[in-house]
C-alpha cells in the first residue's frame, strides 16, 4: 500500500528543489537563486502609466539578475 504524502511532506520537497546552491560571478562566493517578482512603471504615448511585471531568478548575495 503506497504512502500518503502530508502538505508538509510534499512542501518541504519543493522547497528541497526549489533551493538551487550556484556560485556568484561577481563576489565568486556560494550562493542561492531566489525568485522574485519585477514590476516596472512604464509611461505611455498618451501619458498613462502601464506596469509590466516579469518574474525572475536573481542572487541572494547580489541580487544581480541570474542568466543561464
């Protein structure tokens, strides 16, 4: 008989994923990716103001943008 995964079972395993240990090109030193979300005002030909949000990986010693 297979085992019942509990919600804390099944976050932690995310959580276990999600953790991504890289090594920072500027400092040079171990650090995680974290996920953020970038919303930037943008202002349009008419003068109103749009957002534009992206979300993206970044570093949590630097928080320079993570490209790979």
């Amino acid at each position: 008989m297979a085992k019942v995964q509990s919600f804390a079972d099944k976050a932690a395993k995310l959580a276990k994923k999600a953790e991504m240990n890289v090594v920072d090109p500027e400092t040079g030193k171990e650090t995680r990716l974290i996920h953020i979300r970038f919303v930037e005002a943008v202002k349009s030909e008419k003068g109103s103001y749009k957002f534009l949000d992206r979300n993206m990986k970044v570093y949590e010693s630097s928080y320079k943008q993570f490209k790979g």
